[in-house]
C-alpha cells in the first residue's frame, strides 16, 4: 500500500484513546501523523514535571490540563487534523458515551485498577470492538521482550512483566515504544 | 479435566471448577485480573460462580501498573 493509499482508508475511522500520559500522548502522536480521521481522548489529569521524561508534553505546558494541552499539540502536528478531548475521569459510566462511535479503544492508563475498569467495561459493553492495551513497559533496555499478542478482540502491546516503581520508573525510550507498537496494532486492526 | 490455560494445555482433577478455584489452585494472587473463557469475559463479581469445564479455553491476564 502506498502512503496515499494507507491515509485515505485511515481517515474514515474513528480511534479512541483512553489516557493521555505516556502511552496516550505518544500514540495520539503516531495516529495523527498516519491521517487517522478522528482520535477521541479522555484524560482528567494536569500536566507535571515528571511527565516530562515520557510525555508528549513541553515545559511550559507544566501546570496545563492534559485534555487541553495533548489537542494544542496534536494540531501543531496536523491543524486540520480532528482531535475530540474530554477533561473527564473515565468511569464505567462514561466509557460507553464516549468512546461509542470509535472503530478502535487504546488503552493507556497508568494505573492497574484503571486498566481493568476500563477493559472490564469495553468488553462487556461491546465484545466485538477492537481493544488495544498496553501492559508492561517499565525501565530501559530488554527491547526484544516487548511484543504484542492477541486474544480475540483484546491486543495485548508491552512485556507483560515489567511493573513500574522508584527503582523501576517508567522513561521514554520503552513507554515510547508500547506507545508506537499500540499505534501499529490499530493500523494493522484498521487496514486489514 | 483438560484446559488451555494462557496457551498451555494443563490437567486438573476436578470435572470442573470455579475461575476463583482455578486462581486458588494456580497460586494466582494477583489483585487485578482479567479472565476470559473461550474468549468471553468473565467479570471480577462471577469468579466464584462462574465455572470451567473440560476444554475450555481460558485466559488469565495480570494487569500491572505503567503508561
């Protein structure tokens, strides 16, 4: 497929991005550079400092709400591009209002309460949706064990083990390429 | 009983048992988990009622921290 080919199939779908950190920021990114023809993201947190050593966040925007600052971004990227926000806390309750017409729903939360709520609730309310998620990603090196494996409609992206604390933080390089490797999985999910 | 747990074939005593059973005997004691059987989502309040049977195909997903 050539690249006009790949873009003007991406920009009749819709992808939905729940997060807008380390995984949601730079897949958000990757997404808008390809054409996709609307990406949807939900995040209620602000922007810190420490963002910084993953995010697709800039110093002055420290302070700035993520659902604000994540769309001036992605403009800068594509200022035709059509990026839909929500300054909200995801909840079993909103996810289905939300993320409704959205042909795929990435998941890219921090926390593992989060990540189950939201995986819980996407297959219960629509089992046949497309869901990619990203599990594991803390830490540098050991690039070969990040890989993505499917089970039905849930596309699991990261190393499955790597679980993040002080002496295991999460920094850019294998965030960055969760991120990336969710982003290619919702490429692969919408042009086969 | 004979299942394909997270894509290993494993063998069981019991005809059946419960996802929570399964968890207690698979030492399984992670907080968050997403269990699906034959593909279909098991959620976290029907561990103890909902049952597995021979050949079923079941997967058991740790979620960890980290985005």
């Amino acid at each position: 497929m050539t690249f006009n080919e790949i873009r003007s199939i991406l920009t009749t779908k819709t992808v939905g991005i729940a997060g807008a950190g380390g995984l949601g920021s730079n897949c958000a990114s990757a997404l808008v550079r390809v054409g996709i023809g609307k990406i949807i993201i939900a995040d209620f947190d602000i922007i810190e400092e420490s963002n910084l050593n993953r995010q697709f966040y800039f110093k002055s925007q420290i302070g700035m709400k993520k659902a604000i600052a994540i769309k001036e971004n992605l403009l800068l990227i594509n200022p035709d591009a059509q990026i839909e926000t929500h300054d909200t806390f995801l909840t079993p309750e909103n996810i289905p209002e939300i993320f409704n017409n959205c042909d795929v729903i990435v998941e890219a939360f921090d926390k593992a309460e989060q990540k189950q709520m939201l995986i819980e609730t996407v297959l219960s309310v629509w089992p046949e949706k497309p869901l990619v998620i990203g599990l594991g990603m803390a830490g540098f090196g050991d690039s070969n064990n990040i890989k993505m494996h499917r089970e039905g409609n849930l596309f699991i992206c990261g190393d499955e083990l790597s679980e993040i604390s002080d002496l295991n933080p999460p920094i850019a390089p294998r965030v960055g390429m969760v991120a990336n490797m969710q982003a290619n999985t919702v490429l692969e999910i919408l042009l086969n | 009983m004979e299942i394909t747990l997270n894509n290993r074939i494993e063998t069981f005593d019991a005809d059946e048992m419960t996802v929570s059973e399964l968890l207690e005997i698979k030492k399984f004691t992670f907080k968050m988990l997403i269990v699906k059987i034959n593909n279909q989502l098991v959620k976290r309040e029907d561990f103890s009622h909902s049952v597995i049977k021979d050949g079923d195909i079941v997967m058991v997903l740790h979620l960890i921290s980290g985005g």
